[in-house]
C-alpha cells in the first residue's frame, strides 16, 4: 500500500521523520526499501530507488529533527517530541537508482558504486 510522505533531502541522504510503530516502520522491517517519485514536470518524472534504514545514533536523530524544524513547509514541520523519545524514529534514504526520465526524450540513470 503506497504512503505519502515527504523526505528531506541533506546531499545523497534523505532523511523522513516518523514513529517507530508507524505503518512505515512496520513495512520497513519486512522490506528495507523504498522507491520516491518526484514529478514536477508531468513528463520529466524523477525515480529515486533506496535501501533505507533506522537511524539510531542519537546524532542522526537530532540532526534530522533540527532538520525538519528549520525547513519551513511544506517540507519541514514542528516536531511533536524530542529527539530523545523513544518512540520518534528517523528514516535514512540512501539512494542505489535514480532515473531522471524524460517522455519523448532521453532518459538518464544512476547507479550508486559497488561497494568494495
């Protein structure tokens, strides 16, 4: 079942604050990953494929709450509890595909480097 949200963006790294117990942290624990549509232009959709996983290290999660709350909206919103409740949770995007496709025209693709 497909979910809106609204990742921010920090380089390579998306970053989408979210509870532990939320329907996506549900379908995170049986597939880590995710794909993300941005479709400003109709025809000039951009697919960015990612692995994702929790960030759990106290400075993530206080990195991407102070994120949230100093991007103005729609992006950015007040968060509703601390960086240190346990039941806030931070979502980490890092992105493997990313296809920039253009109807008509010539589509690009990239692929993240092998790990070795």
């Amino acid at each position: 079942k497909a979910r809106l949200l609204h990742p921010i963006w920090d380089g390579s790294t998306g970053w989408v604050a979210t509870f532990r117990d939320s329907p996506k942290g549900k379908h995170i624990a049986h597939n880590p990953y995710m794909a993300v549509t941005y479709a400003k232009e109709h025809a000039k959709p951009l697919y960015i494929d990612c692995k994702v996983e929790w960030a759990d290290d106290m400075a993530q999660k206080e990195f991407a709450w102070k994120l949230f709350n100093d991007t103005p909206p729609p992006l950015g919103y007040p968060m509703d509890v601390p960086p240190t409740d346990p039941t806030f949770g931070v979502l980490k995007l890092i992105p493997w595909r990313i296809e920039l496709y253009a109807l008509g025209g010539e589509t690009s693709v990239w692929h993240a480097p092998a790990a070795g």
